[in-house]
C-alpha cells in the first residue's frame, strides 16, 4: 500500500509439505558426500520457517538449512517468500540472483486455497503432489547475509519461484510454484552457469500430468497444526475431474 506495485514479488505457494529424511533427498538430487541435516518430517511448512534446500558452492552441491523467506541484503527487513519467474532477470539484484544463487527447494507437495464460486464462502485448501508421489524440486533462489545473533554470524535465506499456472492447478490458483524437470536439475545447480536466457527457459509450468490435486481439511489453514492428516483427501482429486471434461 502506498508504493509503485512489484511485478516480481508473487504471493502464492505459501505452505508446503516436507516429510522425506533428508538422506533420501540428498540421494534424490545427487548432494555430494557430506553430513545430511538432521530434519523431522512437516506437514504445515510457512514462511520464516527453516528448510531444506539443494545448492551448489565451488562446485560441491550441497542440502542445507535456509530461512524461507529471501533477505536479499544486509539491512533487508522484508522477506520475500516468493518471487515471479516472468520477471527476474528485470531486476538487477535478482538477475545476479538468479545468475550465482540458485537452488532447489523439495517439497512433498504444497497447499493452494481455491476460492468459493460465489461471493460467500471460505477458501478451500487442496494439497498439489507429484503423480508419482515423489518429491518435487521446486526452483528457488538463496542469500546468505551476516546478521547479529546468527549461529556463525550469517543468516541463510530462500525464496521460491512461482509462475503461471498449468491447467490443472489453474482450476485452484492463478499462480503456481515453478516445478523443476528432473532433467533441468542439474542445469539449474550448476554454479558455473550464468546465462540467464538458458535459465530462464527452464522456469515453465509443469506439465498438468505430472501433478494431481485433492482437497483437504481446513485445519491446514492453521499453522500450528502439524501431521499426516493434512493431506488426507476429503474429496476427489481435481486430476480426475479435469480428465473427464
């Protein structure tokens, strides 16, 4: 409110699902040797909270702990949760991002709330999974800035792409996060890759099929709630419905 509006800040993929060990993702998207973070599953991730996530330093890929929301720079206070694709490499801060600072963030899925057909009602949650039920890898960016207070002097931060949506997750959000191709992994983590055209075209919708969406209870909606009955499905998965039309 009150300031010129930013394209490239998106609100959406506000809450996801982590509950593979750690060990099996950093099996999943290739992490070099090295100790993997100790991590309990969670079934109701939100912003400020600390995740897992995939990036390359010096050539060592790594999974490590990042505060979900990005502090771009020392004196940053906002964070930014989530960050539109369409947009980055107009922003010279996060071009560079985009350019040197990329990761992936795996999620066993993420919740999207759908609106209500008519002007009363409350939004319903769905929970979006991979069809194959294996973790996503959903693109990110992450800084790491010195803060006072910080474990080692440093606060690591993340955000998550988003993008327009395919046209199964479109039936819920106008917007969805940018789920990677495994094949563009290692792409996407390679520090050695800056050509943000390249990087750029990679940041696409999924395709519709390799997705499935079911509604779920809205004791989602609060944070404190935690366990696997978050994304138990209370209705029919939207996948088949969009199949039949």
């Amino acid at each position: 409110m009150g300031g010129p509006r930013d394209d490239t800040v998106a609100a959406v993929c506000g809450r996801f699902v982590s509950s593979t060990a750690p060990a099996e993702l950093a099996a999943q998207f290739g992490v070099d040797d090295g100790p993997a973070p100790e991590a309990g599953p969670r079934w109701n991730v939100a912003p400020t909270d600390e995740v897992l996530a995939v990036a390359t330093s010096r050539g060592v890929r790594r999974l490590g702990a990042f505060s979900w929301g990005l502090l771009p720079g020392p004196h940053a206070t906002k964070r930014l949760i989530n960050l539109r694709a369409e947009t980055l490499a107009e922003r010279p801060a996060f071009r560079r991002r985009l350019e040197r600072n990329r990761c992936i963030v795996p999620a066993d899925g993420f919740y999207e709330w759908k609106r209500p057909a008519g002007p009363h009602g409350a939004k319903v949650p769905h929970f979006i999974a991979a069809a194959d039920q294996r973790p996503l890898g959903l693109a990110g960016l992450w800084a790491a800035v010195r803060r006072d207070g910080a474990v080692d002097g440093w606060i690591r931060t993340c955000t998550i792409l988003t993008c327009a949506p395919n046209e199964l997750v479109a039936e819920v959000h106008d917007r969805m996060p940018v789920v990677l191709a495994p094949g563009a992994w290692d792409t996407w983590l390679d520090d050695a890759e800056d050509d943000v055209g390249l990087l750029s075209s990679i940041l696409v919708p999924a395709p519709s099929d390799a997705l499935t969406i079911w509604p779920v209870s809205p004791a989602v909606n609060r944070v404190a709630n935690e366990g696997p009955e978050l994304v138990a499905p209370v209705g029919p998965p939207l996948s088949s419905k969009l199949s039949s039309k």
